[in-house]
C-alpha cells in the first residue's frame, strides 16, 4: 500500500467553494449569422459538447439508489437529469483535455467514435435535450415525492 505524504493533504484544499461552479453555454447565433457560418465555424465557437460527460444510470427506484444519486448531486460540477428518451444520465461538467484554447480538438482526426458520430443538427446547442435536469439534491428529491404522490 502506498503511503499518503502528509504535505500531499495539506495542500489539498477543503473548501469546495473555491471550487468554481461550471455552467454550459451552447451559443445562439442570430438566423442571417446561422446561415452564413458552416458547421465547424459554429463548432469551434460553440465546442459546448467538449465540456461535459454523460453516463447511462439506473432509474432511481429503490433506496440505495436513491441515496446513490443524492450524494452524487452533492459534488461540484455534477448533474443529474431525464433524457428524452426516459434515459436517466448523469452529467459531469469536466472539459476534455484535448479541447484547445482555440476551440479546435487536438487529437480531430483520432477523436474518439462518440466525438464523430455528434449529429450537430440534432446536439444540445440546437435543441432542449432533456425532460428534467436536477443540479441539487434537493430538486431530485422534491420530483421523486411528487411521482409517488401521482402513483
Ligand atoms: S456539435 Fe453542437 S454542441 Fe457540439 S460543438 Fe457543435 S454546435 Fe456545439
Ligand atoms: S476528443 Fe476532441 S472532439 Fe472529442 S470531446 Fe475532446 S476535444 Fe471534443
């Protein structure tokens, strides 16, 4: 087993707050500007889906699971919400690592399967692609009483 450094936990800081809260942002261009950019003008100023991580989860209907998705909503940067497709996802506002300062991808031409089969006429820029989205533990639980109250 590894020994932890103690001035490793020392410099770890504690304080979540100081931890900045990521908000995604898909850019709205006026219809004339729509028109006269190609797709990867708009990508590349847009490069909103670089930014996040979706993960396929189990509907939250059983206790543990619950309380799973509870402390998930907890942390930072997490999200949790209602495909339209009745999919429950979570979603990690973390950047890719290979998004450049200039909105281009640095691996394009080996960017993973996901990354090139995006149809950026049906992405989360172009439309609402969730039923519910749930940033607080709090949002969730409130939805779930009120889907037992309508059983
Ligand atoms: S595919 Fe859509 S969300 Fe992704 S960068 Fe292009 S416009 Fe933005
Ligand atoms: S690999 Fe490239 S296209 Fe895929 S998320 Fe990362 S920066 Fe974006």
């Amino acid at each position: 087993m590894h020994k932890i450094k103690r001035k490793n936990i020392l410099s770890t800081s504690t304080d979540a707050k100081q931890i900045p809260e990521m908000e995604l942002y898909f850019p709205k261009f006026s219809k004339k500007l729509e028109k006269q950019l190609s797709q990867e003008e708009i990508c590349i100023q847009c490069h909103g889906c670089c930014m996040y991580v979706t993960v396929p989860l189990d509907p939250p209907e059983d206790e543990d699971t619950i309380q799973m998705y509870i402390w998930y909503l907890y942390h930072r940067n997490i999200e949790i919400y209602l495909d339209l497709y009745n999919q429950w996802q979570i979603l990690m506002k973390t950047p890719c690592e290979n998004l450049l300062p200039s909105g281009y991808c640095a691996i394009y031409e080996n960017r993973p399967k996901i990354c090139k089969e995006y149809d950026p006429q049906n992405c989360s820029r172009t439309g609402k692609d969730y039923k519910v989205l749930f940033k607080t533990p709090e949002e969730f639980l409130k939805y779930l009483s009120k889907r037992k109250i309508k059983k």
